[in-house]
C-alpha cells in the first residue's frame, strides 16, 4: 500500500512537484544559513554552533528526502521497478534528518532524557538502513521496511515534538518562546508531511498543493525558533 501521495500523471506530476521544489529551494537557504552560522560562531561556544550545524544537516537531509521522492514520482509514472527503493532511500534520508535534530537537543540542548532518545532513534534509523541494503538484494523485505519506515519516522517524529515539550518547560525568557515558536513550527511541519498522503488527496486535490505549503510555512517557523538558541 503506497501512503505517501503518489502521482500517475505527468499533469498530477507538476501540480505537485512545483510546489515542492519550491519547498527544497527554501530548505536550502535555511539550511545553508544555518552552516554559515555554525561556520561563523567561535569554536570556544562548541554547544552553539554543534546547535547551528545540527539544524543545517536537518534540513539538508530533508531536502534529500523530498528530492528522492519527487524521482519515486518519475520512477511511478514510467512503472520503473526502482519506485520502492526511491520511496524507502526517502524515509533513510528523513531518519538521518530527524536523528541530527534528536541527537542535537539532546546533547546540546537537554541534560534531562540522558541521550535514551537519541540511542533508540539511532538504532531504529540503523534497522531501516540495514533493511535497505537488504533491499537491493532481496525484494520480499520491502514490504517489511516500508511499515517499519511509517513507523519509525513517526515515531522520531513524536520524540522531537516531545523532546521541545520538556525544553518549553525547562527554559524561561526569550528562550522559552523561541523553543515555541519551534515546536509550532515543527507541528505544522507535521501537518503538512500528513497531508502528503494518498488517502487525504483522494478526498481533495486541494491537500496536493497545500501539504507543500504548510510544510514550508512550518519549516521557516523551526528556522526562525532557532535564531538565539
């Protein structure tokens, strides 16, 4: 069963893909902000800029994402057999991303959670990339990977969500509301990823164009939450 929406026209192709390019394109200026800044804090504040690197690498590791599926697209429409390995090399390419936030409020950011979620998210992200290895030589575990993917990224994708819970609580001041702005960002990020799905485009071909437009709206909000993290 394919949950992600999936395009069979060159028409549905473009109405969708447009608007995602213009998401990477926005991914990558934040991205590369992000690296630029890192590059420019002094190396004597090591939490700071492991603070600046760590968000550029996530959304450089998203943009791959969106990337290799915009070719799972072309992969469907031409029938190619190589769809399954786009779609789960995409969802490799969001745990990296997701591990990279996971791994950088934890050691950077929180003392509290002692890096459990960050051990856990590595391992389940390490299964998948074993699976997808596995994958090249074995199709009969594709079908496996594709539900453990769902389920992992979800997965990482509550423990962020939780993990900006405990900081919201844990700082006050300019801090707090920056750690807000975040974890708003990050939830409408969510909103639109669950839009992207096959059952919500059958309803509406409205959710095709507004899935990439939230999620750009939810990734300028997490940029701009980071700004005097």
């Amino acid at each position: 069963m394919k949950m992600i929406l999936t395009v069979e026209t060159w028409e549905d192709f473009w109405l969708k893909n447009t608007f995602w390019l213009g998401v990477c394109v926005i991914g990558i200026i934040i991205g590369t902000v992000f690296m630029v800044r890192g590059k420019r804090t002094s190396s004597e504040v090591v939490s700071q800029k492991q603070i600046f690197y760590g968000y550029g690498l996530f959304y450089y590791c998203y943009i791959g994402t969106r990337i290799l599926f915009i070719f799972s697209d072309i992969a469907n429409i031409n029938n190619s057999i190589h769809y399954d390995s786009f779609v789960n090399g995409a969802y490799l390419c969001s745990g990296v991303a997701l591990i990279s936030m996971i791994v950088t409020i934890e050691r950077y950011m929180l003392t509290v959670t002692k890096k459990v979620f960050s051990i856990i998210s590595i391992a389940g992200v390490g299964t998948l990339a074993a699976l997808f290895i596995v994958s090249f030589f074995n199709d009969s575990v594709l079908a496996i990977s594709r539900v453990l993917n769902t389920a992992i990224f979800g997965l990482c994708g509550l423990v962020i969500i939780i993990l900006y819970l405990i900081l919201v609580r844990s700082v006050t001041g300019t801090l707090r509301r920056n750690a807000l702005i975040s974890l708003l960002g990050i939830i409408v990020v969510a909103v639109g990823l669950i839009m992207d799905m096959n059952a919500l485009s059958n309803i509406s071909k409205m959710f095709v164009i507004l899935s990439p437009i939230i999620t750009a709206v939810g990734a300028i909000l997490l940029g701009l939450g980071q700004k005097t993290v």
